[in-house]
C-alpha cells in the first residue's frame, strides 16, 4: 500500500531515482500482493520491547474470550502519523516516509491518506466491509479495487487495509475452531490452522494480554508476512492502540523483494463520525479522472482502463 516519498539519505540508505523507484514500489505493494516466504535478511524480525514473564492463559477459550474484550473496547478512531517504507531496488536499499492521516470506523472501515507527489492525498487506502481501493494521484493516476469475495488466498491478502484494522486491534475472533494455544516466553500464542497446517499465529503478552506480533502463513504453513505492534497507548478508559505498527513481507524470497513498511501514529484519538463523512471515507469513489483503472481479483490485476 506504499509508495515511495521524496529521495533523502539517511543510516547508510542511498539517494532514490524517484519516479523509478515510485513505480517500482507501487509494483510491489498494490493492496492485494502474491507473497512467498517472509525472508528479510534470512530470518523472522524480532519484537523489540522487553517484556515481562506472565503465568498466561490456560485454555483458548479463556484466551480468545480476553481478546475479544479489548477488541469490544474498540471505537472509531482518528489519528494522524508518519509512513515509512524500506525496499531494495537494483541491489541496493532505499529509505522513503511521508505523512499519512487516518480514520477508523470498527470493524470493517478504514481509510488512509498519504502526502506523496506534493499532494497531501497523493495515496489514498479504503476499505469497508464488501471492498477495498487504492488511489494514487496525479503522476501515476492509478485506480485500484476489489471485492473482498474475491479473494480466496490468504497469502494474497497481507499488506491490506484488514491487516491495519486487525493490528489496530480488531482481530476476527468469532470462532473458537481450530485454535490451538501454547505459551512460549513471555507471551501467549494462539495458533490457527487449516487442514493443510498454520494459517496465522498471535502473539500476546502474557502480562497485559496485548498482542504484539502477528504471522501469516500461506497454505503450505510457509510464514508469508509478519505485523509487530509495540509503543502502545491508551487513548480511552480501558482501550490501548499501538502507536508503532511495522510490517514485514517479501516477495518470491528474493533480496530485491524485501519490503518493510513502518507506521508511526501520533495524536490517535477518539472520533465520531456524521453521515457525510461515512459516505466520503468509507464508500468506494468513482474512478473519474484516472487514466489506469484495475481490478483485483485474487491477486491479479485485471485492467479495466
């Protein structure tokens, strides 16, 4: 969902060809993405918190039934923050940010925008509960969407609004089936699986039993993505969101592919929204005005213009 800010040097990155590099990146992460095995440098990232030891949960039931009270905790949130996205290109690795705004309407509603290209809404994210679109504007003039019908691979569907939302702490937990509950250090991880073997992994502390780190894996159990979530803060009695939400993917597991995006939410606060506004954020617009339009459609791009 990221693309690329202005060029900058910094901690050894080099200098970016930007409308190279804007293009590639765009290539690389288009809401729905092919991922294979998350590789970067050869290993999972590691959360950086220091955690304490906690006795835990005992049985998933007591496990989910806890989650699933912070995530009724939840209400719509407005913050504003910073995005940064690191990638290889050309053998060689990049840097890029740029500030972002964002809405939340739990559980199925968000939409981000992003200051690229000199345009405070040079990107923009949505999803609701039956679509997502991605609107980059005007250098590439690109219109991406789809239905979440659709899309019938999980490993397809990582970096997406749905994994903002369930970082943000509205994890689907309406099921108790196939969960699987072990503990492992300080945290708690709830394992699900499929009948080809581990589709995800939760890692909570087993302390304040606030997740932290989250994998995706494809059918073959092969971890596709990872989303660490750390910094956290409380911004109404009993609800705690993370401020620093970072992740992981890497295409075809090759170096050239590796990808982290980092998001740093700031002045996250409580919101409400009027009519107008839930028609303006979280119903997909027209594509008026762009040149390229596309169609996700379990992770291909169909183009329609």
């Amino acid at each position: 969902i990221i693309v690329a800010g202005g060029p900058n040097i910094a901690g050894g990155f080099v200098k970016v060809n930007y409308q190279h590099n804007i293009h590639r990146l765009v290539g690389i992460i288009v809401v729905v993405m092919p991922l294979s095995v998350l590789a970067i440098i050869g290993c999972a990232p590691q959360m950086q918190e220091s955690l304490k030891i906690c006795p835990g949960m005992a049985t998933v039931p007591q496990s989910l039934s806890l989650l699933k009270s912070h995530s009724e905790k939840m209400t719509p949130l407005k913050a504003n923050g910073r995005c940064r996205s690191q990638f290889f290109a050309d053998g060689k690795k990049y840097d890029e940010s740029f500030n972002i705004k964002l809405w939340v309407n739990p559980p199925d509603e968000i939409y981000m925008q992003g200051d690229i290209f000199f345009n405070p809404k040079g990107i923009i994210l949505g999803s609701n509960k039956g679509q997502f679109w991605m609107l980059i504007k005007p250098e590439l003039s690109r219109y991406t969407w789809g239905n979440w019908f659709e899309q019938n691979s999980p490993e397809e569907l990582v970096i997406n609004p749905k994994t903002l939302l369930e970082a943000l702490g509205f994890t689907d937990l309406s099921s108790e089936d196939n969960w699987s509950l072990y503990n492992e250090g300080a945290f708690d991880v709830l394992r699900k699986q499929e009948k080809n073997g581990t589709i995800k992994k939760v890692y909570v502390s087993s302390c304040d039993y606030r997740v932290r780190k989250i994998e995706y894996s494809d059918m073959s159990s092969r971890v596709v993505a990872v989303v660490e979530m750390n910094k956290y803060k409380q911004v109404a009695e009993g609800l705690f969101v993370p401020t620093v939400i970072k992740i992981f993917s890497n295409a075809a597991d090759n170096p050239d592919d590796e990808v982290t995006v980092t998001f740093n939410l700031n002045s996250i606060r409580p919101t409400s929204f009027t009519a107008q506004q839930l028609n303006r954020l979280f119903v997909r617009p027209q594509p008026r005005g762009f040149m390229h339009v596309f169609r996700s459609i379990n992770g291909e791009m169909i183009k329609q213009q």
